[in-house]
C-alpha cells in the first residue's frame, strides 16, 4: 500500500495498519522533517525518504 492510498483510510483503520492516530502520525512526520533540515549531510543516504510523506 502506498502512504496515498493509506492517508484516505478511516482513522480506526489507520491506527490498525500503522499503530497510530493519523494526527499523532503527521506530528511524527514534523519531527523527521525538522530534524531533516538541521542534519548535516555526511556519511551514506538515508533509506527513508521524506519525498513520499507529504
């Protein structure tokens, strides 16, 4: 399942598949961000990419 088709399930569902609330989820995606930005880019690329989180 791609995060598109995830974000347009019901909040029970949501919570199901990912172990969270979808608001709890969008402030951990704010977290990753912010922290995103004042990381220093050394050493390898991350696996994660913030591209697919919007």
């Amino acid at each position: 399942m791609t995060y598109e088709q995830v974000k347009s399930l019901k909040s029970e569902n949501f919570k199901r598949l990912c172990g969270v609330r979808p608001n709890t989820f969008s402030k951990m995606v704010e977290v990753v961000r912010s922290q995103e930005r004042t990381k220093q880019k050394t050493g390898r690329p991350g696996k994660l990419s913030l591209v697919i989180l919007v």
